[in-house]
C-alpha cells in the first residue's frame, strides 16, 4: 500500500502478516513478557554505584529485553521511502543494548546530553514494538495464553515507553513533575516509570504528580493511549476468538441437523 503523491515520500506496508509467520514466532511470546517485566522487577536493586552484580542488572535486563522483541516479532517489511523500517527498528535495539553499557565499559555516567539521547531512542525502539504488537495481534488468526502473553508484553511496552519520556521531560526541564526527590539519573527513571504503570493503570496514588503544563498534558496523552491500547487489545482478541469459533459451531449445527 503505497501513499503519498508523486514526488512526495512513499510509504510501502504489506496489508497483512501471514498467520504462519505469527505462528512460528508464538513460542517466545512467553519469554517475550517475561523480558517485558524484567527491567522492573530489576530497578529497586539495580545500582550503577553498588555491587557489581547491581551494576549489571539494568543493562542485562534492556539487553535481554531488546534481543527477545528481535527474536519474538516478525519482521517489519514496511518501507518509508528509501528506509527499511525493520533496519530502522534493528538499529534503534542495538543502540539501546550497546549503550546501556555505557558506563560500566567506560566507567563514568554518560554526559547530559548523550544520556537524554540513549533514553529517547530506547523510548523510540519500545513504542515500535507495542505498535508491532498491535499488528501482529491484528493478524493472529487464533486467541491463545501465548498471544495474551504477547499483549500483556504490549501493554508493559507502553508503561516502559511512557516511563522514559517522563525521565527525558524530567531531564529537560526539571519542574516538569513533583516527585520530591534529586537522586540520579537512574533513580528518576524508576521513579517516573513507577508514576507512568499508575497513570495506565488509572490508580493515581497522588505521590507523583505532573508540576508543569507541559507535565499535564503528558500525563493525559498517557492516560488516553493505555485507553485505546486496552480497548484495541480487548477488540482484537474478541474478534479473533469469535472468529475461531464460528468453523466450530457450524460445523456442530451440521452434525446435530444431519438424520
């Protein structure tokens, strides 16, 4: 599907994934959202001044978490004019896997200025995979624990997402939300990313809150995406699941009608 006038950009975008294709990439759905949550059961003990074993604990769980959204979705055959978007999105990983490891390689925080990149590209590579998520779960011609595993991993990409725009607003302009503390970078990440799960959540304790217009309306953008995430996610599966089941009916209501 082509768009655009001539002369302008194209963009190319097959109109579905082949069921096969989904299928063969089912089994590390599990993994797949296992990986999803490793970075925040992670983020209380991980401590890039602490132990060695703290200090590998973040950059092994985005690592391990980058490789699985490789491993566990099908390839991106969408172009943007001349741009593969899957090269685009295998960049985007492997930029975030390598400079994780920025500061144990190097021994010393990355300057402001990279930092806030290495967090914006790694927002930009988990925001591609939720919307892969929504187009593979789009095309799954069937509703399994692996699949809802699969959308359950969607659902966490889009708090991982949220969590780290927060920590780059934070990082841009310091009065963008309350959170009562100035600890490391590190630390606000946890912390704004524990203030994104409650925004999606819809449970808003209150102990985080935006302090800025620019904060506000961040956090309403938030709150309306988790919206239509879930109720895509909910409509998807449905459809999938009635789906499945209509071959099964009629084929029973031809066994109960036949003498």
């Amino acid at each position: 599907m082509d768009g655009g006038d001539h002369g302008a950009m194209r963009i190319t975008a097959p109109i579905r994934l082949q069921p096969a294709a989904i299928r063969a990439r089912e089994p590390h759905f599990p993994l797949f959202l296992m990986a999803a949550l490793l970075p925040l059961l992670l983020f209380p003990f991980a401590d890039l001044d602490g132990t060695p074993l703290q200090r590998l604990m973040l950059p092994l769980a985005v690592t391990v978490l980058v490789v699985e959204s490789l491993l566990a979705l099908p390839s991106w055959v969408a172009r943007i004019g001349p741009l593969q978007v899957n090269a685009l999105y295998r960049l985007l990983g492997l930029f975030s896997a390598l400079a994780v490891w920025w500061p144990l390689v190097t021994a010393h925080r990355a300057p402001f200025g990279w930092h806030v990149l290495i967090l914006a590209v790694r927002s930009a590579f988990y925001l591609l995979t939720a919307v892969r998520i929504i187009q593979v779960l789009a095309n799954s011609d069937r509703v399994s624990v692996r699949t809802l595993c699969l959308g359950a991993a969607g659902y966490v990409h889009l708090g991982l997402t949220a969590g780290l725009l927060a920590t780059v607003l934070q990082m841009v302009d310091t009065d963008s939300f309350n959170i009562n503390m100035a600890g490391l970078h590190e630390e606000l990440m946890a912390r704004l990313s524990y203030f994104a799960f409650v925004t999606i959540s819809s449970l808003g304790y209150g102990d985080v809150v935006p302090a800025s217009p620019v904060g506000e309306v961040f956090a309403v953008l938030v709150s309306i995406s988790s919206t239509l995430y879930i109720s895509l996610l909910i409509g998807l599966l449905l459809s999938r699941f009635i789906a499945s089941q209509s071959p099964r009916r009629r084929s029973r209501q031809v066994l109960e009608d036949s003498p």
